[in-house]
C-alpha cells in the first residue's frame, strides 16, 4: 500500500475549532517546603525507631525483658 493514497489532512471546513481549558489552580507548595517536611518527618521516625530499640537494649542489659507474661 503506499502512502500517496492516503489523505490526512483536514478540510478547513471540516476542522473544529479549539478551545483550551480554563487554567486550573495550580498547588503553590514550594519544593524547599516539601523537602523539609520529608527530613522531619523521616527524622522523626529514626528518633522514634531509635528510642524504642535503646529502650529494647536496656531492659535486655538489666535482664528485665520478660516473654508470655
């Protein structure tokens, strides 16, 4: 088949016209804001993690951890 037969283009009459949408509200969060959200909230985290296995490591030390009861 070649290409020659095929037709492509558009009549003008037949072409719609285009109307672009109304621009949307865009979200004006900063990326040095969500940055620094994400190391707190991730430090956060590490702080919370730490001191539950510090917490693990001290009663394993003294000897209290107790299992089933």
């Amino acid at each position: 088949m070649r290409n020659d037969d095929l037709n492509l283009h558009a009549d003008p009459d037949d072409q719609e016209h285009f109307t672009p949408r109304a621009p949307q509200a865009k979200r004006q969060k900063s990326l040095v804001l969500q940055v620094a959200l994400g190391v707190f909230i991730g430090g956060l985290a590490l702080w919370l993690v730490q001191l539950g296995a510090t917490a693990l490591m001290a009663k394993l030390a003294m000897g209290t951890l107790q299992f089933g009861g």
